[in-house]
C-alpha cells in the first residue's frame, strides 16, 4: 500500500527505473509529478476517470472502483478501475475490475457484501463480494432502442481481486426508458430485501430483491421535488441518526441545474419503509456549493458512519481540462453527518480524521488579535482559522490565494449579503472553457456567529469546509505557478487562532 513519498507503483505499473532514469534526463516528469497532478487526492495513474462506484469495505480495505477509459484522457468505452485503502487516504492500484462485454460498457454502480450470500454466488463461510452496474449498449442506442441500458451483476469471492459476471445478466431489464441506470443498492435490515436506487430520468426508481438477482419495483420519488435542472444520476439512499432517531438520506446528482451551472449533487432528508421515501423537505439542498463535487456517495459496510466520496470536476468543462495523460480527481474523503441549523436539520460533511495523519510535523501556528489583515509567506496545504470574536453584521472577510506571478483565487465570505464566493477568474489557465472562471455563491446559512475555516488546497483544487461542514465549496484551479502565499483580509478587526502544514504525498 503506498505511504508517504512511496514510489513502489512504479513496479506496480511496470515502469522500469531506467525509463524513470531516462525520462528525468531529459527534464519529463514521473508520474505523479506532472503539472496539476495533485499530492493527496486519488487520481488514476493515467487515462479517463469520473465517478466513484462500487464503494465497499471489506477485510480491512476500502475498495474504490471508478469509471474510467484507460485507452484516452476522455470520456469513451467505459471500464471499472480499482483501487484499495485501509485508511482512505493512501492507496493501491489495482488492475482494472470489469470490462465491457457484448451487453455493453459498465456504467455506475454500488457493490455490497453479500453476508448471507442471498445470492448463492458464494458460500456461507466465504460469502462474495457483489458489484451491481448499468450495461449501457451504444449499438441499441444508435439503432433507436430506449432499453439500451439495463443492470448486471458482477462477484469476488477473493477479496475482490478477481470478478466474475453473472452469467444470467441483466438482472434487471429495461422496460423502455432512456435513463435508467446508476443502480445503488444496500440491504434493509426491517425487510430483509436488499434495496436499489435507480436513476430513471429525473426521478428516483426503488427496486427489492431477496437475492439480488430478482428485482420488483416499489416506487418512485421525486417528480416534483428538488431540482429538476437537468438529469438525475447516482442516487444512495441511507440511515444516519441525529438525537437518537433515525433519518434517511437520499443523495441525487444532477446535470445540469447545480447552484453554480453544470453538476452537483443534492439531498433530501426524510423516511424509507422499505418501499418508499418519504420527505417533508420543500427546498433544494446540496452537499457542495463548489461546482467541482459531483456523482458522490458512500461506502458500504461501513458500520456506525457514512463515509463519501465524490468526483472533482463538473460536465461543463470536464473533457478539456488541461492535464495531460490523466484527468481528474475525487474530492477528499468525508464523513456525514446530521445538525440542526436554525431549527432545521442539515446534512455536514466533513474530512475524515486520517487526512491528518499526513500532516508533515512542522507545523505553524499564529494567533491573530484585533487585526484587519494578515500575510501567510508561504501557503500551506492545510489552513484552519478558528475566529473567536464575533462577526459583525456588514463585515467582508476575504482569502487570497496567490502567487508572484499575479494569479489568484479569492475566497470571500460576506455577512452583509450572507454569501459565500470562490472567483478563480485571476487564475492565468482558464481559457479552455468560459464557465470555468465564473464566480461560484453559496448563501451563509451556518450555525454560529464564530467561524472555525479549514482550507484543503492541492496542486489544482481547493476545498474549504465551514463549521465541520456546515458548508462546503470545492473547486478546481490551474495555476501556472503554485499559489504559494495567502493574504486575509477584513473590514473589521479579526481575532483567531491560525495553524497550517503541508501534507506528505500519498505517491
């Protein structure tokens, strides 16, 4: 499993040192040491990625499949690459887990521990790992056919190192919708079916099995709740508690109709019986302001937390973004919660610990008294400012990332219009596509008149978390130069605590 500074994928991907030898002479970078490429988030080692499936945890490893193309930079035929971690942070490639067949390439999906082995696919002493995905047919859709995507099956019974496909797919058939597709499914303990959420236009389609090769239909969600922008895609649909009683979750991302343009992902809280959801909730609410935090959802078998993972990028741009042989990255890994805000409950997401423990041991720590401004010669790869005083009605505290080349990246928060903002309109690289420098907004709705920031910045992504998650915003960036210094500054006095270190690299 790679540690900090670890190079051992270059056995992995079967680079020989003298290539690596070869390439340094004549000034190439090694991989995970090209320009963008970021230090602490997973990205694949070269080739298309896009959203995180088949999240599980399993003998002590977290296992992230993702989509990926490994022939080109972007979108195309579409496989399941694999990766596994025991802390969520550090990671190992693995070969690639499932390859298009005749029925298709594989679309988004979840995979499941089958304990019980309800499917018979394994045993009880060695029950298999089952990855649940949408076929999706390109012939059938050129010809015409709206039941060009349906749902297969896929099992391990070795830790998920190998899998085999189930040789009865599809397991659930298309009864003639276009859209139909990004299967996540979980077992419902109160009726001991295993439960799928599926994608079907702007809607949300709930399937039941007992074994998860028969599915019926239960219900529907969402024909006029939420944003209907655009698309929904890569429902999760789980329990989470807040005071003692338990509340369900239902992640939908959407694209188009995010709150800054192109994708984002929203969320209702309300009840599952096992055949519908149900909902009080009447206003849009999203898991991430920041325009580049897309088709995120959790691990299973996780027990007592929900654990989330999210593609960094957003469909407006994310084919042209300017990397060379890899394109993009998955956010952080985040923990969810439930908090009351202003009387009503909301959804937090938050690092998980183990980020941490990446933390190099020099660290610097200030403490900011009665100051309108403050300078940070060198940004660090971790920030939090922890205000203590509180905040005035019209103050204007605004984070400048920048360089001595003249870049930027402001990150503002404005009391008096109780917004939030990221502008990288200052950044030089961003002529590949006009929406990439508009002003991403979020309306401040946070608990408390002290404020505790925590800025996660990596060489081409920031992603800033307000009150443990009260708020959030990520967003890409590509600077030409590193944005190596931070200015805040306000229009009243601040006091805070400040600290910030770099992290070790996870390659």
């Amino acid at each position: 499993m790679p540690k900090y500074f670890y190079i051992l994928f270059v056995l992995i991907f079967t680079i020989s040192c003298t290539e690596i030898e070869n390439k340094e002479e004549k000034g190439e970078p090694t991989r995970y040491q090209e320009k963008y490429r970021p230090q602490y988030h997973f990205t694949p080692p070269s080739g298309w990625m896009n959203d995180p499936n088949g999240m599980v945890y399993y003998a002590g490893e977290y296992h992230l499949f993702y989509q990926h193309n490994p022939d080109s930079t972007v979108w195309g035929p579409m496989h399941w690459g694999h990766a596994v971690s025991e802390d969520l942070v550090n990671w190992e490639h693995l070969p690639i887990a499932i390859y298009p067949d005749s029925l298709g390439t594989i679309f988004s999906g979840s995979a499941v521990l089958d304990q019980k082995n309800t499917s018979g696919l394994g045993t009880e002493n060695n029950p298999p790992l089952v990855a649940i995905y949408t076929y999706h047919n390109a012939e059938m859709e050129k010809a015409g056919s709206d039941k060009f995507q349906t749902q297969g099956i896929a099992y391990s019974i070795d830790s998920g190192r190998n899998w085999q496909k189930y040789e009865g797919n599809p397991v659930l058939k298309n009864p003639g919708i276009k859209d139909f597709r990004d299967p996540k499914v979980s077992w419902h303990s109160e009726s001991q079916k295993w439960i799928m959420s599926l994608a079907v236009k702007d809607k949300i389609s709930f399937y039941s099995s007992p074994d998860l090769l028969n599915w019926t239909f239960e219900s529907d969600f969402g024909q006029a709740l939420g944003a209907h922008g655009g698309v929904w895609e890569c429902p999760d649909l789980f329990p989470l508690d807040f005071a003692g009683e338990e509340k369900w979750i239902l992640l939908v991302s959407i694209n188009p109709g995010g709150p800054n343009g192109g994708s984002a992902t929203q969320y209702f809280i309300g009840d599952f019986d096992g055949k519908e959801f149900t909902t009080e909730q009447e206003e849009t609410l999203w898991v991430d302001y920041g325009t580049d935090n897309y088709a995120g959802v959790t691990w299973s078998n996780v027990n007592d937390k929900q654990l989330f993972l999210g593609w960094m990028s957003n469909w407006q741009y994310a084919n042209i973004v300017p990397t060379d042989n890899w394109r993009s990255a998955m956010t952080i890994a985040r923990e969810l919660s439930l908090s009351e805000i202003d009387g009503k409950l909301r959804l937090l997401n938050s690092p998980v610990e183990n980020y941490k423990n990446l933390l190099q041991k020099k660290s610097h720590n200030w403490e900011l008294i009665g100051q309108d401004s403050f300078l940070l010669q060198q940004a660090s790869e971790w920030t939090e400012f922890s205000f203590k005083n509180n905040r005035s009605d019209n103050q204007l505290i605004r984070f400048d990332f920048f360089n001595d080349e003249g870049e930027e990246l402001l990150f503002n928060l404005d009391f008096a219009e109780n917004i939030v903002s990221i502008d990288r309109s200052l950044i030089d690289n961003h002529s590949f596509s006009e929406k990439f420098k508009s002003v991403q907004k979020a309306p401040m709705n946070v608990s408390s008149d002290k404020l505790k920031i925590e800025i996660y910045k990596d060489a081409s992504s920031v992603e800033i978390f307000i009150n443990e998650g009260e708020l959030v915003m990520s967003a890409l960036y590509f600077s030409e130069k590193d944005l190596n210094r931070i200015r805040v500054t306000s229009n009243h006095s601040m006091t805070a605590d400040i600290q910030a270190a770099d992290f070790h690299s996870i390659w």
